[in-house]
C-alpha cells in the first residue's frame, strides 16, 4: 500500500532568485483561473468540464506558449482547476449552489518531476530549475 503525505517546508530563497518565484506563483494562479474560466458554466452543471484529458487538450498548448512554466507546471495548474470544478459540480448536483473556483492564495503544486528533494533541492520555477534551500521538518 502506498502512503502519501504532504510536508509543508520553509522554503529559503535568494534575494535574487524571489522574483522568479512570485512569478512563478503568479503564472501557475494564471493558468488554473484561466483552466478554471473554460471548465465552468453558470448555466448547469451538466455543462461543466470536468474531464482533465478534455481540459489539458484543450488548453494546454496555449497556456504552456503564455507562460515561462515547465510543462508539469501547466498541467497541474489546469488539474487543480478540474478539480475544484468537480468539487462544484458535487455540491451543486447536492442542490448546494456553488460558483466558478477562484485562485489567488499563494499556492503553486509541486510533484516529483519539477521538484527534487534531497541534500541539493531543485524547484522548477518560470523557464527554469533552480536550487533552493529547504527547510525539511525533523523526523520523529
């Protein structure tokens, strides 16, 4: 059985490599609103996309030439969109309107292919992978 935990860590970044941060953020915020704006409808739920297939397909390609994002980036900006459509989608079939999921918080989604932890962590940020320091928790 696999076992899957998330870790929120100190993320240590240069003075100088900050801003590749923040617009790293703000590109990733980009695209999953953009994501967010094609897969819903005010009109019914039915109308909705919540196919991340038929959403990347329909996206990506843009989102991708838009950016300076990896393109594990894009993708998972328009799969935390989908997501959260779907999660609509469920409270609205439950009777519970919902509306269009909106990102702003300061959030960008991370996976094996764009981050590397290890002695020497690599985050992907906009048009490349940089070292940053990270501050691993201790373990119990």
């Amino acid at each position: 059985m696999e076992v899957r935990r998330t870790g929120i860590v100190k993320l240590d970044v240069l003075d100088e490599r900050r801003d590749d941060l923040h617009t790293t953020k703000e590109q990733f915020l980009r695209c999953a609103n953009r994501a967010s704006e094609f897969c819903w409808s005010d009109r019914h739920y039915d109308e909705c996309v919540t196919s991340k297939a038929k959403a990347e397909r329909a996206l990506y390609d843009d989102l991708k030439a838009d950016t300076d994002l990896t393109a594990n980036l894009v993708q998972k900006a328009i799969r935390r969109a989908v997501e959260a459509v779907k999660s609509g989608v469920d409270r609205w079939k439950k009777g519970r309107r919902t509306n269009q999921p909106q990102f702003d918080s300061w959030s960008v989604v991370y996976d094996k292919r764009s981050a590397t932890f290890s002695r020497s962590d690599a985050l992907a940020e906009s048009g490349e992978t940089v070292a940053e320091e990270l501050q691993h928790p201790a373990v119990c």
